[in-house]
C-alpha cells in the first residue's frame, strides 16, 4: 500500500547574499561552480582526495555563488527519510523543521518521508516551493533490517517517481539535526560523508567489515564513510542503493550479516566506485566529539540516542 500525502507550502525567500546585498554573475556555461573552491583556505585540513575530488570544508566556497548557480539552474533536491517506529515520534519533527531552516534553501525541494505510521507525521510550515510526500511503509521485526531495507525502497522510488522531476537525491538517517548552512555546495554526482570519528585515523582503525563471507567485506579502503547521509544524481543514487541492496540480499541468502549493515556496503561500493565529492565531518558531527580544532562550524549533529527505548 502507497500512501501519498501532501503539505502545502508557505512562501518564503532566498536569502540576501551575504556581506554584500549583490548578486553575483552567472558562471561561464562551460565552467563548474566547483572550479571556485579555494583549496588552500584550509592548509591544515586534507581538501583532496588521491583521486582529485574535493572535500568541502567552511572556508573553502563562497556560498552565494553555488546558491545564486543553482538557482538560476533550476536545480532540484529530493530529500528521503525513514521515520519508523518509534524514530518517527522522538525525531523526525526536529529533522524536518531544522532542514526547513538549513537545508539547500531556495531551491526545489521535496522531502519524501516514508513512515509506518503516516497519520503521525507532524505538519511542518515549508517554504516556497517546497513540500513534503509522506509514503507508507512496511515495518520490520528487526531495526537492522529496517536501516538495511531502505535502499530497496530508495531505488524503487527513484524508479517510480523522483527520477521526472528531481536532478539530485540526498538520503538520509532522521535522527539527525540541521544546526548550519546545508547547501548547494554539496551537491555532485556521487556525494559522501566522511565519519567524524575516523577522520583522523589511520586505516588500520577503520570499521570495515573483515569477514570474508560478506558482501561487504574490505581489507583496505580510502576513508571511512557515514551512512547518516549520501547523495548525488538520481541516476547514481539508484546505483548506489540498488548494489547495496543486492549486497545485502546475498549476504541474507548466506545467512551473513556485515558488520555495521547497510554502511558497510556503503563503504564497499564507494571503495570500487570514488565519490566525485567529500563532505568534511562538520556536514554530520557527534557533538560528543572533544576535538573541534578543525571544526568551524557544525552543519548537522547527531541526535542524543536511548537504544533501549527506541529499538524494539
């Protein structure tokens, strides 16, 4: 059964820019909005990868030229979310009014909840052009198997609906909130986060999963990858999801299960197929986290979490 809700939205604008009141001009049709990063804004930081994409650090973009771009692009965002059992109760209304506040603002957006428990779903005022469909969904004995099973209905999404009328896909975990500026300098064509707790270790201490007998097993890896949130084109997003999925199915029919689930094939996948684009650990941050030295402002955090509660 698919359950389509809609909210209707309230206008509101985009932003001035920022310092100055100006617009600025339209990049050449021939240059990337990414050619502005300025990598050496963060000599302390990594900002490449060894293939060359970047990582995106504050400081390193001036966020009116993507916004301003994008806008002029007509550039569309679909944002998927699962509110499950309780998760539904204890988060999604923060997540959804924090990336009201936040997230990609002045740009298309539609948020795509997919809940058991639709008529729960708190209303939450949107903003011009934006809005929300809320879609039911089955849900499973296992929290496990409810974080794993997303990506069958994310690329069966993207197959029914969001591939006509959305260019990018962000997919998110809802026990998050946005606390900063979430924009267009995100999107790519293959986008990741880096975890906050690896980003400064060393490979060794990565959590891969190791086991042979794993879809997802890795011996070695580029960095350590968050499942909290990722994103891109809808035509990568489908790939992302559907390779998941079908890792997940393998390991299932094997009586398998990775390490950290469903992030473990994330991790799998970005390790044969690199993210064109890195998110730096302030786009999803444990505010539990001591050392902030690089950190200079904190974009989404996770949520306080009570297992024993929310987990049946």
């Amino acid at each position: 059964t698919r359950l389509l809700t809609y909210v209707c939205p309230t206008r509101r604008h985009l932003p001035t820019n920022q310092g100055t009141g100006t617009v600025p001009e339209p990049l050449h049709k021939n240059i990337s909005v990414d050619d502005t990063l300025n990598y050496k804004a963060r000599p302390n930081v990594q900002t490449r990868t060894p293939w060359n994409a970047p990582i995106i650090w504050e400081g390193m973009f001036d966020p009116i030229i993507y916004d301003q771009t994008h806008v002029k692009m007509n550039t569309t965002v679909a944002l998927t979310v699962f509110a499950v059992g309780r998760y539904l109760g204890a988060y999604l209304k923060t997540f959804l009014t924090s990336a009201e506040k936040y997230f990609m603002l002045g740009l298309p957006v539609t948020y795509f909840v997919f809940t058991d428990i639709p008529k729960d779903v708190p209303y939450i005022p949107l903003a011009h052009r934006r809005y929300m469909k809320v879609i039911y969904v089955k849900k499973h004995k296992r929290w496990q198997d409810v974080s794993m099973m997303r990506m069958k209905t994310i690329y069966e999404e993207i197959d029914v609906e969001i591939k006509y009328t959305f260019k990018y896909v962000f997919c998110f975990d809802v026990d998050q909130e946005f606390k900063g500026h979430f924009g267009s300098e995100t999107l790519g064509e293959s986008v990741a986060v880096i975890h906050s707790y690896f980003y400064k270790s060393p490979e060794e201490e990565f959590t891969y999963d190791r086991n042979p007998e794993s879809q997802a097993c890795m011996e070695t890896g580029d960095y350590y990858y968050h499942a909290s949130f990722f994103g891109g084109t809808w035509e990568i997003v489908k790939n992302i999801t559907e390779s998941c999925y079908h890792g997940i199915m393998t390991d299932k029919d094997n009586d398998v299960e990775a390490l950290w689930h469903d992030e473990s094939h994330l991790n799998k996948y970005f390790w044969f197929n690199k993210p064109s684009k890195l998110l730096s650990p302030e786009y999803c941050w444990d505010e539990n986290i001591e050392d902030v030295r690089d950190i200079r402002i904190t974009r989404l955090v996770w949520a306080p979490k009570n297992y024993e509660e929310l987990r049946d």
